[in-house]
C-alpha cells in the first residue's frame, strides 16, 4: 500500500499572490534589438520575493556577484562561488516571469578557458534556468564571448570598472580619467561586442568614454555610474532603496530602508517588551 502526500502551499509566502494579468517573459534578443530604442530598466536580485517585487518593473534582473557583499558580508566579490550563484539564481528565476534573468559568473570561474567558462556557465544556466550570464573583461575575454556565444550561451559583458579586478586596478574608483585608460576601455568595449556579447554593462567611467562606446558599438550598453546616454541603466537594489550607509557616487537613493527597519523593528522590541505584542488580533482562541 502507498500513500501519497499532497501539500497545498497555495497559501505559502514563496506563492505570490497572482497578477490580473501574467507578462510574457522577454528574451535575450528582444533585449538586444533595445539598442537605442526604449531604456533597459535592470536592477540587481538575489531571492525570490526581492524578484517578485522588482520583475513587474524591469526588462532585465541581475543576479550580481554584488551579493557577496550584500547578502554574505564579504568584503569583496572575490569570494564569491558558482554554488552561490546558482542558488540565488535559481531563486530569482522562481521570483519572475516578465525579465530576462542574467547571472554573474564568479572570480575564479571563467577566466582560466573558454572551456572552463563554458561548463561554469552551462552549470549556471542548467541548474538556474536563467537566460544568460554575465562576466567581467575586456579584449582578454573576447575569445571566451565568442565560444559561449557561438554555443547558445548569451553573454552580457562587463568593463570599466570590473570589481573582480580590484586588486589590479588599486580600488573601485572611476575609470578613463587618461587618454590611454580610455582608449583601451573604449578598445575592450568594442571587442566584447564584436565577440558576441548581446549586451554590455559599462561601470564607473567618466561620461564622454560613456558616451563613445555607446556610439562605438552595436549591442545595448547599460550604464552604472556611467551616462544617462545608455541604452539602460543598473543598480544594486539595496543601493538605490537606501539599505546601506556607503553607497558610491553613482547610486541615486530612492529609498531609506535601513531607517524603516530600524523603525519598524524599534516598534516591534518596544510592544515586546512592553507585552502589547501580541494583541488578541495575533492569538487563536478554542473553539467557541
Ligand atoms: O555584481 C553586480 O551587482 C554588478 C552590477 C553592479 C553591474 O555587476
């Protein structure tokens, strides 16, 4: 004799409650033929419920390696590790139906081949159901766009200030102040996109290089800290929504989240230690 189990989580929190009416999921192409037409709106997502929430309102989430830092507490996103990413991408994926799920590829897991990249990336894709990865490099990494490209992996590209190089570039501050720090960013840009990758994601230069590359190639580039001139526009959600204290130049505050927890929270330890919580709202009685 077997018995079958049925749980009914209809009514669980990870179930969101349904739109009027479900979007259709973009696709990477749909993105790529964005360039220089309607703004890319991409904000960064590492759970289910921060996906559910932004989804209604982006064309693009990105599960960023930023999430060592704001998730994990690291002090870098050299830590980071694909078994990180897949999980949280895989959360993000479940969390949306309307953006294109991109996933960062980790320090460490593609630089070495393009062989090593692909089965990072095949990895990440498989156990995600993302649509594409993104990785940071310029002309280094175009032969490893091109064997990702050319075997159904989109690829999002990543140059100016690539924070996985932190340690190469002495910080985190902006890039192409020099004729010659811009040319070659200008020259990774451009080999990235020749190399295949349907979209690029330009941080922390100084405007005019923005502007050039945005000029110079033919895939969307989506600014951070960048110029309004791009094709779209990323940040990290818990910057923009004012979670944390020390944000760089480029973040723009929409939000004072770190002061509504502590708020909220504050009301919360005042009722508990006061015993107003709970009240006879929160508590069951017997059946009458
Ligand atoms: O990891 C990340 O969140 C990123 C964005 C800042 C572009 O790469």
């Amino acid at each position: 004799m077997s018995t079958t189990f049925t749980i009914d989580t209809a009514a669980s929190r990870a179930t969101p409650t349904p739109t009027p009416a479900p979007m259709k999921r973009l696709t990477v192409p749909a993105i790529a033929g964005r360039k220089g037409g309607e703004p890319i709106v991409m904000l960064t997502a590492y759970t289910a419920r921060m996906a559910q929430l932004l989804d209604p309102h982006c064309d693009m989430l990105l599960v960023g390696d930023s999430l060592g830092q704001v998730i994990y507490g690291l002090p870098s996103t050299l830590a980071v590790t694909l078994d990180m990413m897949c999980a949280h991408g895989a959360a993000v994926v479940r969390g949306s139906h309307h953006s294109v799920v991109v996933i960062d590829m980790p320090f460490g897991s593609y630089e070495a081949s393009p062989e090593v990249a692909f089965a990072s990336a095949a990895r990440i894709l498989a156990e995600s159901g993302a649509a594409a990865v993104k990785l940071e490099g310029g002309a280094a990494m175009a032969p490893t766009v091109a064997f990702l490209s050319a075997r159904g992996i989109p690829v999002c590209g990543h140059v100016g200030l690539t924070p996985q190089a932190v340690n190469a570039l002495g910080g985190y501050g902006a890039r192409g102040r020099s004729d010659a720090e811009a040319a070659k960013i200008l020259a990774d840009a451009r080999a990235i996109a020749d190399a295949g990758a349907f979209a690029i994601v330009v941080e922390g230069v100084v405007e005019p290089l923005a502007k050039e590359i945005v000029a110079a190639v033919g895939c969307p580039v989506i600014g951070i800290g960048a110029s309004v001139d791009c094709d779209g526009q990323v940040l990290v959600t818990e910057d923009m929504l004012g979670l944390f204290d020390r944000t760089a130049r480029f973040v723009k505050t929409y939000d004072d989240l770190a002061g509504r927890i502590s708020a909220a929270v504050a009301g919360y330890a005042g009722e508990v230690r006061s015993r107003a919580f709970p009240g006879p709202e929160q508590l069951y009685q017997p059946k009458a």
